[in-house]
C-alpha cells in the first residue's frame, strides 16, 4: 500500500522522532544524538534507559505482547 503524503501534516508541524529499542545501547544513543541537535524524541522500549534522559527525550514501556490475528 502506497503512502498518502496528501494526509500528513505540512507546514509548522512539530516534528518528533520515535526510536523502538530505545532502552538498548543502540536506540538510546540515537535518541540521545537527535535529542542532542535539537530534535524530540521519544524512545520506546520493554526495558527503561540505564542512562538519564536529556533535555527533548522522554521514554515510554511497552509491555512487548502484542496478539495478531
């Protein structure tokens, strides 16, 4: 299925990046080198950051069970 640009937000939209694994070594220092230029981020994870969030990062836990049909 083809994306629809036509449905996103244009202009002065606040732009916000979300990183899975953000609890990781990995995902946490993306979120952090975004967060560090500017950017917002929000890192998700079933596991929490061992290391504090910085200014723009805030963190969400999932609880990694996700049911399909």
């Amino acid at each position: 299925m083809p994306l629809r640009t036509e449905s996103m937000p244009r202009g002065d939209a606040e732009e916000v990046h979300l990183v899975t694994g953000g609890g990781g070594y990995t995902g946490y220092k993306l979120g952090k080198k975004l967060a560090d230029i500017g950017k917002k981020v929000i890192l998700v994870d079933i596991v929490p950051p061992s290391s504090p969030l910085t200014n723009n990062m805030s963190f969400v836990r999932v609880s990694g069970i996700f049911l399909f049909k």
